[in-house]
C-alpha cells in the first residue's frame, strides 16, 4: 500500500498541485507531529530534540496522541521507511535531527506532498526549493562564542593563581567529525575564549561518532594528559564531561548541564532549544502558511541559549561577562568570526580577508560563495546548516574524521 500512494501523490506532483495542497489551514486537533530520532535520551542530542519537542507540545496545547517520537533510527533507508510510517499514522509534520538522515527524508517528502518534513542541521532545502521541504538549524556559534568567554575568564583564573600545566593557557576539544558544523562550533569556542585570553591555545581531538562514551572519555582523557587545562565538546555523551570530573579539569558541555554529575567542574553549557521552531512549524501549518524552506534560530527568537553559570567552578563576573557580550550581540557591535580586529583571526599567520564557502553542497564540496565581507564572515547568513570550516591559526587538530 505504501508504495501505491507514493506512486500516486507522486504523479499529483507533476501535475502541478503542489502548492494547493500545501496552502490548506490545518486546525489544531488535527495537527500530528512526527519525530525522528538518530538515538534516544541517554544522548544529549537527541534529549534535546526531546525536550524542545515535549516543550511546544504543553506551550500549544497538544495531547499526547498528537505527538509521535520515534527513537534510534540509524542514517539509512531505514529512516524513509520510518518516514513513511509516520505519514500511514496521520502525521502531517515529520522532523528528523540527523545529518545524515536528510536523503532519506527527502525522498518521503517528494512522494507525499501533502506532509511537510523538516530536517535539522541540512544543506540540500535552499536549493531543492521543495515547498514542503525544510531544514533549520539556529546561530549557536553565538552560544558557543559565550560559552568560549566564561572557558576564557576561567583560564585567566588558573593563570593568576600560577596553576597553568604548561607555559600558556591551553584548551582540550572533544570533538564528533570534521565537518563544518564542528569546525565552526570549536573555532567560535575558542574565539570566545581568545576574546578575554588572548594567549590561549587548543587542541582538537576528534572521535568518528556523534555518540561514544568510552571514545569521548578517552578522548577527554588524552587531551588532559597533553597539558589541557581545561575541556569543552561537540559531541554527545557524558564521556568527556565524566572525565573531567574525576581528574578535577574545568569542563564547558554542550546541550545541557552537567552540573548534578559534576558539580566541581561544570561551567556552563549553550546549546540549542528547539522548541520555538516546533511552535513555529506547527503554527505555521495550523494558519496554511508557508514554513521558511531554510530557518536560521538566534538569540532573539529564544533559540540559543545558555545553562545558569556553576558559580562554584566558574571565574568570578563570568554570568556578567556573558551578558555583556550577548548585548553586543544584540546591537551588532560584535560578530564572532570577526575578520577586522588586528591578529584575531589569522590563517598561516595572514588575516583572513577573503572565503570562498561551500553553501550549495554538491558532491565535490565546491566552494561557490563569498562569505568574508563587512568586517566578518557571515556564517548561516547563506544557509541555515554552518559552513565555516576555516582551519585558523591558534587551534591543532590532533586527528581527523570525515
């Protein structure tokens, strides 16, 4: 049956019926939100997801039956079949967190034009121009950048107090893949740690998988044995945060607090809150209105936020920091990848005063767009999904994972 009516909606699309379909208002009790998960809630990625989901659920006042979270559904076709189970159950918005999920959601998304699917973290909406097609993701190198300046304030700390391993101030990162999405996450980090520490230096460890407590644990515990004073993540187990904890290194997570865990060495943690753009899609959909085919979250729209500062392991005036910078932020005055400050950014000891990006994915990766102008590089301007994957002067990756 499945692949009748894919068959069938297929042929209503090339008969151009597109856009009625998907202009029809839907009342709320007929909303049904299906969610695709990469894992389940023991990884914070995917917790997240959860909670913004559960979130827009109560803000809205859906009932359980008109949410659908599908866990551990690997990046493979396994997602479009799962995909097309949700649209048998009613679901008439269908999410998927993963990158690699994006193909297979796709595909389910042109066979049923009548169902809008959305795909975090993806690069192929701007350009497949699909109406019912989505991908969002939010400006967290902001939140991260916030997260670098409380990483910073806590350095100088160590400094001053003459506990510093090695001669400079020296930062620890766990990271997932060498992706762009990665790259722009440590280098934001660390540019927010630079801001306030201008001698700070970092390494990179990267693991191959987005979920692997013992490789993250051990990565963490590597880059401690290196001289690392202090540990921060792009990647989503407690792995590293734990190792922290017991060799008593400052540590600043991602996607949540750590600070029940670890308590003596939780900073702070940005991460990204889904829950507007699910409020969003599913008013969106209710009104029979357009949702943005690429959506880009900030601050301003609550969707990149911070934890409250661990003041027992934090630098003192580092919740004061933070705000300050978010305000300039704000106001426009600061960007994070700022290419006009002397010495901020440097490739091979050179300003960065030109980067071509690679926007419009294709197979070969070529860079297609000019994302250095004004002063700063313009990342998710272009595209929801980040790009910059500039390797800059100040940051040594250990390895690499593609």
């Amino acid at each position: 049956m499945k692949k009748i009516a894919a068959a069938l909606l297929a042929l209503v699309l090339c008969l151009g019926c597109l856009t009625s379909l998907a202009a029809e208002p839907v009342a709320k009790e007929n909303i049904k939100l299906g969610v695709i998960l990469l894992h389940d809630e023991f990884s914070t990625y995917d917790l997240n997801f959860i909670n913004g989901v559960n979130e827009a659920k109560e803000a809205l006042g859906l009932s359980d039956e008109q949410v659908v979270i599908i866990r551990n559904i690997p990046e493979s076709n396994e997602c479009y079949e799962t995909a097309l189970d949700l649209v048998d159950e009613g679901c008439n918005i269908i999410f998927a967190d993963s990158f690699g999920h994006e193909s297979f959601l796709l595909q389910a998304a042109k066979e049923h034009p009548e169902v809008e699917f959305a795909h975090a973290t993806g690069t192929t909406a701007h350009t497949e121009n699909l109406p019912n097609f989505h991908n969002a993701f939010a400006s967290i190198y902001e939140g991260r950048y916030l997260a670098g300046v409380a990483a910073g304030m806590k350095l100088n700390e160590i400094k001053e107090a003459g506990k510093l391993k090695g001669e400079t101030p020296l930062m620890g990162y766990v990271g997932a893949f060498t992706y762009a999405e990665v790259m722009s996450g440590y280098t934001s980090f660390y540019l927010g740690a630079k801001s306030v520490c201008p001698d700070v230096q970092m390494k990179v460890q990267f693991t191959g998988s987005w979920y692997d407590e013992k490789e993250e644990k051990a990565a963490a515990e590597a880059l401690i044995a290196l001289g690392c004073d202090l540990i921060s993540q792009h990647a989503d187990s407690m792995g590293a945060p734990t190792a922290c904890e017991n060799a008593g290194i400052p540590n600043v997570s991602y996607n949540g607090s750590t600070l029940e865990s670890c308590p003596n060495t939780f900073i702070v943690s940005s991460r990204i809150n889904w829950a507007p753009y699910f409020e969003y899609m599913i008013n969106q959909k209710m009104a029979g209105e357009a949702i943005d085919i690429d959506w880009t979250g900030t601050i301003a729209t609550g969707s990149v936020v911070l934890t409250d500062v661990n003041e027992q392991a934090a630098a003192a005036g580092t919740a004061e920091a933070i705000e300050a910078v978010k305000a300039e932020f704000a106001a426009g005055t600061r960007h994070v990848f700022d290419t006009a400050a002397e010495n901020f950014i440097t490739v091979g000891g050179a300003p960065l005063t030109s980067y071509m990006a690679d926007v419009d994915t294709d197979a070969a990766f070529t860079p297609d767009t000019e994302a250095v102008a004004d002063g700063y590089f313009h990342e998710s301007e272009y595209r929801s999904a980040p790009y910059f994957d500039v390797r800059i002067d100040g940051i040594e990756l250990l390895n690499q994972m593609f």
